[in-house]
C-alpha cells in the first residue's frame, strides 16, 4: 500500500499547479525581502502573554526518538554511526588514556519530529515570498529559505484533542479536519486559536509506530484545505500533528499536498509533524507555553526538533 501512495503521488503531481493560479501569494505583506514568513507574528507581547501559561511547572517533550527503525516517507532512511577515532587497538589518548566516542548521521532530515522549512515545499517551482528554485535552490544547501533563518519559536501553544472529539483511541485515516471540526473542537475544549498560537493536532496516530508502521505510512487524518486556510486566516506561527504529513491523506482532490503548499509557500506558516502529543491529551493540557530552537543548519530544508510544552 505505501508503494502505491507514492506512485499516486508521483501520478497525481501533474496536477498540483492548478492549486494556485493566482499570483499574489507570491508577494510576502511582510515585505520582498522577508524569509521567516508567520514567524512575524510573534510579537514581544505575544511571548510574555504565553509565558503567563506556566502554572506547574510540568515540561512535555514533544519529540519521539529517531533511529533506524521510525518509519518516513519514501526514500528516506536514517542511521547513527558511532566511532572511536584514533583508538584503534583499544589504545586511549595521552598517558591518561582519554577515550571518546565520536558519531556520524547518514540519513535524511525529513524523518522523525520535524519542523518543515520555508523551502521545503513550492507550487510548480515558486516558493516562499515568490523564490524561484532556479535562483535558491542548491546541492550545498538553499540560499535563502534555511532553517537558520527561522528565529527561536517561543508562543502560545494550543492543543486540539481530535481522538476525544471523534471519541476514539486512533482517528481513521482519511478524516479531514476543516473549519467546522476545529471550531468544534476548540469550542469543546474551551480554547480559542489566537494570532502567533502554534496549533496542534492530537489524533492517536504516532502511536501507530512499531505497531503497525505499514498503515502508520499508507495514510492519516489531518488538516484539510479549507482548514488549512482558516488556520492561516488565524494568524499561527505553525500546526502541527502527532503524523507524518500534518494534512489528510488521502487527499480530498487530486492535488498532491495542497495543505503543505497553504501553509508552505502561500503563508509562511511553519509544519511540525511526528508531535509526541499523547502526554498532552491525557492531561487535557490544551494551552501551554511552546519552546522550540530549530538547529541552525546553514542552508537546511528542514530540522528534527524536540519541542517543549511547558504548562
């Protein structure tokens, strides 16, 4: 099932341009020179109104753990080496004998908890503020659009229990979350989304992984294209989700990732996906103070990232 999505995927990709064939989202309101997109709306304000969220003083780590064996999207693939230079023969270093362990990565950045970059995603070829890829895009890392550029994200963070509004342990792959589902479940909660939030989805679906990573990657509830523009409409720095893609697979149309190109290229909004939210659900923490440095990876297209909740 996971080689038929991807062929779909690779199928259906002629279709995607038609998505957005007005020009204006091209054009940043924060200005022709500006990369850090929705990230703009995280005012000093906004910062110090979030920081009165903490009560407890009970921290939530929202990433999951990366190795080998975490499922990603096709072709990606992870592994840690880990060496012992200069050792050879069990010799330590100096007469103290000093020994170490060294590692080296050899996978891809899109795997895990991640935080998608400005560039990661563009409707045919433009991305971000109207770049095009010709003039950004390059093999040692983008010109414009890295993940260095994106500045600490530190906001109010809201949670929205989708499991519990669809009272189920695992929200069915396929479910879409648009306009009336968010307002509903934020009204049942008592939150209301908010300018500068970071919005994130609870479903049951990280929980999938080592259990069934064969359905974990064939599909998955999520945000749908009328949601993904209200939540723009909104204001938020980022949404986020406790699956692999953030957007409903499968797709509502034909278009291939239309909510990754709402929130990507069209509005700056940042992506998070693979959340570790099941902690947060549990405790019904639907608004908290949300941490997150994002590796300062020169030229990056993405980052894995372990933000915090912090209630």
């Amino acid at each position: 099932m996971r080689t038929t999505f991807v062929l779909y995927c690779s199928l259906a990709l002629l279709a995607t341009a038609g998505t957005a064939s007005a020009q204006d989202w091209t054009k940043s309101k924060w200005g022709v020179n500006d990369e850090i997109g929705a990230a703009n709306n995280m005012s000093p304000e906004v910062v110090v109104k979030a920081a009165g969220l903490i009560k407890t003083g009970k921290t939530y780590a929202l990433g999951i753990e990366t190795n080998s064996k975490t499922p990603a999207f096709p072709p990606r693939t992870f592994k840690v080496l880990v060496l012992q230079p200069g050792q050879a023969g069990g010799n330590g270093l100096g007469p103290n004998k000093t020994t170490y362990n060294d590692d080296i990565i050899e996978g891809w950045v899109g795997i895990g908890s991640q935080i998608d970059g400005l560039g990661h995603i563009g409707v045919d070829w433009t991305y971000y503020n109207g770049n095009k890829s010709t003039d950004f895009a390059a093999a040692d890392g983008l010109k414009k659009l890295g993940v260095e550029k994106i500045p600490p994200i530190v906001t109010r963070g809201v949670l929205l229990d989708m499991a519990a509004y669809y009272n189920t342990d695992v929200v069915k792959e396929g479910t879409a979350f648009n306009t009336k589902e968010i307002e509903e479940a934020a009204k049942k909660q008592g939150v209301e989304i908010r300018q500068g939030d970071v919005v994130i989805f609870h479903t049951g679906w990280v929980g999938l992984i080592g259990k069934d990573d064969k359905r974990y990657n064939a599909g998955e509830p999520g945000v749908g294209v009328e949601g993904a523009k209200y939540l723009v409409s909104k204001g938020v720095v980022a949404v986020g989700a406790d699956t692999w893609a953030v957007e409903v697979i499968p797709f509502e149309s034909k278009n291939v990732f239309e909510v990754h190109q709402i929130f990507l290229p069209m509005s700056g909004t940042y992506i998070l996906e693979n959340m570790n939210t099941g902690q947060l659900a549990a405790d019904k923490a639907y608004e908290f103070l949300f941490v997150l440095g994002v590796p300062k990876i020169t030229g990056a297209v993405q980052g894995i990232v372990n933000p915090v909740a912090i209630r």
